[in-house]
C-alpha cells in the first residue's frame, strides 16, 4: 500500500512540558500551518493544548 502525502502522519506534543505525544494524520491541502488541538495528557491528568511537532 502507497504512502500517502497529502494525509501525512504528525506528531502532537503536550504544551505542558511532559513531553507527552499523540500521533495522528492530517490533511495538508485542509490544513497547511501547524495544527492544535485540546486533548487530555494523562502525566498531569488535564486537557491541554497539543501543538504538532515538526
């Protein structure tokens, strides 16, 4: 099976400095500038944001 480039996988680092990741893929036509999302880092047990790593 191809690779596919426009659905790229990205890593999500925690903001909060545990240097917990999720992984997940994004769409570069949809979204072109690095992603954010609030997901749930269990080092700290809270949501914070998530900002893709490059």
């Amino acid at each position: 099976m191809a690779r596919n480039e426009v659905r790229p996988p990205i890593r999500l680092r925690s903001t909060a400095g545990t240097g917990f990741t999720y992984v997940t893929r994004k769409n570069r036509r949809n979204d072109p500038d690095r992603l954010t999302l609030a997901k749930y880092d269990p080092i700290i047990r809270r949501h914070v944001a998530f900002r893709e790593d490059r």
